[in-house]
C-alpha cells in the first residue's frame, strides 16, 4: 500500500460555489507537492460539487452529506477520512498563498507544535488584516489578534500563539488523537478556540507562521451580522467558559461582560465597532431577543458541557493556575474588542 500523504487539507463547504472554485484553484497553486484535499459538502444546493470536480486537483476526495451538518461535524468528517500526519484547514471563502503549505508545516517542525496558525488578510482589502493567532477576553469573547490593522509587517516574526483559527490552520495528527476532534454541539463559531483551548491544556504548543498567508472573504457564510451567528458566537461563549475557565474566574465572567456591553454600547453611539455595524443592520429588539435566546440556550446546554469538562481531565496537562495565566498571557484589551468589528 502506497504511504499516505503528509498533509491532508480539509475544506468544508455549503453553497458559494464561486468562492469554492477560487479556493481549490489557489491549492492547485501549492508549491507543497505532498498533499491530498478533502471535500466535505454540507448539502450544498448550487453547483459546488460540479464545481470541485472540475477543478482538476486529482488528489480530491468528496464527501456529500444531504444536509448542513456545521463547520464542527464536517471537519471531523474530513478529518476520519486522513490518515495524514498533518490535517491542514481551509475555509471554502479563503484563498492561500502559493507557499501556505509550506510555510505551515515548516512552523510545526518541533514534536510538541501541536496547531500552527496563518497570517490571514482581509480579501476585499488584503494589507487589512484579518487575523494573526487569536486572544481571549475574561467573559469567553474571543478576537483574532491584529484584527482590523495595516500589516506593515508588525507581525511578521513567528512566536506562540492561543490557537490558530480555524479559517485556515494545521493541525498534528497525534494532538487530535489524543484530545479528539471539534465539539459537534458548537456546531459553528468558537469551535476553533474550544478546540484550541484542549489542546493547549493538553500541552500542546501553538504557533504562528506569518510566511502562510491566506486571504478570506469575511462573513462569507452566514452574513456578517446575522442573527443565526450571533446567536451561535453569544451561546458559544459561554459554552467555552463552562467548559474550559478555571472555576476561580467564573464569578468574573458577569462582571467583564456587563463591561463589555456598557463599552460596546458607548461605542455603537460613536459609530464604531461591531456594536454600531450590527446596529445598522438588525434593531435593538432584535439583537436583544437574540442575546436572551442565546443565553436560555447555554444555560440549558450547561449540564453537557459540565460532563465534558470533568472527561478533559484525563488529558489536561496544565494545572488550573497554568491555564488561568495562558488565557491572561493572551488577552484583548476592552478597547480593542470593541472598537474594532470583527
């Protein structure tokens, strides 16, 4: 039997089969020889499979389920299908540099590199960056780091990192194995920082490679501000929180994030911010009705999560202290998070 390949890349798709075919062209591009695509169709109603059976990479496997089964189940579809050493995701709305790859998998060089993050560039006006590695603020709300900036070049030297994001990262084979693959009940959006998260209590590291450049056209899925991912970015939060916060800062939680909100409202009032974009696009009822929805839903999913947390244990390397400074290591600043959309 043939040797697998090193890298298996797994990109995830519902409709936007314009954007898949520039994504599949730019893996096309790779300077990276060893290296297979798995297609994982969520029900797609256009003509995305036609499209990526056209684009002529002849290592291309295709799974086609008959329904929108999220980012989360999806990957982890893409990622039982690899037998590769590295599993390397790239969001369908993103298109990669001829070096990606390589760049990649020469940042995970080290055994312990367990998730390797890219240097991601807004698209529509790629030397506005998107984001670089991730951070955290005390109440779950995550940002990728450098988000909104000009890169002049002031992430240009790799370093370690919270986790990558999950729009176009790699990650080690043995790491998945041994902490599992994305939550399922995420379903889409802070699955990336939950799985990120394990791995590093785990104690894996992250880094950042700022040569694996990919450009990403943002929102590209669900819209920017629609309530379906608002909903799943606020109940997400929590859900990171429940499962993954040290217990020590949970009574900190309501207090950062009545923070937030007050800083985020005063912000929409300037004009600034995702606050002040949501709020041209959906009324205050609206967004309130989908914070309480959100918030019931998390609270109902709380025994779940709990469960999961207590089954982490056998993995966890980290001590709760060690976590506690991790997330405190990389964290956003309130005028950061809320001054800028992301």
């Amino acid at each position: 039997m043939p040797s697998p390949p090193r890298v298996t890349v797994v990109v995830v798709n519902w409709n936007r089969s314009e954007l898949l075919a520039a994504c599949l062209a730019s893996l096309k591009e790779q300077e990276f020889a060893d290296f297979e695509v798995v297609l994982v169709d969520n029900g797609s109603s256009d003509d995305s499979l036609e499209t990526a059976r056209n684009a002529g990479i002849p290592s291309l496997k295709i799974i086609s389920n008959d329904e929108n089964r999220g980012f989360c189940e999806a990957n982890n579809q893409g990622i039982a299908a690899s037998d590769a050493e590295f599993v390397v995701l790239l969001n369908n709305d993103a298109e990669a540099d001829p070096s990606w790859l390589q760049e990649l998998v020469g940042a995970a060089e080290r055994p312990s590199v367990g998730m390797v993050a890219s240097k991601i560039l807004v698209w529509e006006t790629p030397e506005t960056i998107d984001k670089v590695g991730h951070l955290i603020y005390p109440d779950g709300q995550n940002r990728g780091r450098g988000h909104g900036e000009t890169d002049k070049g002031q992430y240009d030297d790799s370093e370690d990192t919270l986790w990558p994001d999950g729009c176009a990262a790699l990650y080690r084979r043995s790491m998945l194995e041994e902490i599992g693959g994305f939550d399922d009940d995420f379903f889409a959006y802070a699955d990336d920082a939950e799985l990120g998260l394990r791995g590093r209590a785990a104690g894996w590291e992250a880094v950042y490679a700022p040569g694996a450049v990919v450009r990403h056209h943002r929102g590209a899925t669900l819209g920017r501000y629609s309530t379906d991912r608002l909903f799943l970015i606020e109940r997400n939060r929590l859900w990171l929180v429940f499962k993954h916060f040290p217990w020590r800062m949970w009574p900190g939680v309501p207090f950062f994030y009545l923070r937030r909100l007050l800083a985020s409202a005063r912000a929409a009032g300037q004009g600034v911010g995702d606050a002040a974009l949501a709020k041209a696009e959906l009324s205050t009822p609206r967004l309130i009705q989908c914070l309480i929805r959100a918030h019931v839903a998390a609270l109902m999913g709380l025994p779940k999560m709990l469960a999961k947390r207590r089954r982490l244990r056998r993995s966890r390397r980290l001590s709760a202290s060690e976590i506690a400074a991790l997330l405190k290591r990389h964290r956003i600043s309130l005028e950061e998070l809320v001054t800028r959309s992301g």
